[in-house]
C-alpha cells in the first residue's frame, strides 16, 4: 500500500494505492476554519449592502459544501454541473437554515 499527500493551502489530498486490489483512494480534507471566521467578521460588519446600496454581500462557501450539497441531491459531487434552478433551491434553503449561518456574510433570509 502506498499513501500520497499534497496540501494546497487548506486543502489536504491523500491518495492511497492499494496494489494487491488494485485500487486507489483518495481523500480529501478541507480546513474550513479561516473560511468561517473570516465570514463570522463579515456578519458583523455592517449591512452587505455596497456604498450605492445597489449590491449586497450575501455568502462565501467553501466549494467543498458545494460538493457534499451537490452529492445529497443527485449523488454526483459537480456542483456546477446542476442546473441553475435546482442551485438556486439548494442555496435558498442551507443558508436560511441555522445550520449553515456562518456561511452567510450579511443578515437576512434568501
């Protein structure tokens, strides 16, 4: 068995080969941590709303909440890959929830 690891920033990938099965696995870790106070900081900061009023802050979400959102709608981890109204549903109902509040920048409901 042979074990491989890459970090890139927060994200810590680990391959592991298994050469007797003939498999690989890979793992991936995000530390989300930073991400959450940074957006914690942001909460608190004013309104979201731009000088001109015309533009409001809303959510900073790691891409790999995106990935485990995507995977318990359709099983697939591509984010991108569904189709715009069903992100829409998704986002409208994990930032409104409390469980996902500190990815929300500003305050309010989707």
């Amino acid at each position: 068995m042979r074990k491989d690891i890459t970090v890139d920033g927060l994200q810590k990938t680990t391959y592991v080969k298994d050469d007797m099965e003939g498999k690989i696995a890979i793992k991936e870790q995000v530390n989300i941590n930073p991400h959450l106070q940074h957006n914690k900081r942001l909460l608190t900061l004013n309104d979201g709303y731009s000088k001109t009023r015309d533009l409001k802050r809303v959510a900073s979400i790691p891409t790999i909440a995106l990935s485990v959102w995507a995977n318990e709608y359709n099983g697939s981890r591509n984010w991108f890959g569904l189709p715009k109204d069903v992100q829409k549903k998704i986002l409208k109902k994990k930032l409104n929830s409390s469980e996902f509040r500190y990815f929300k920048t500003a305050e309010g409901n989707l």
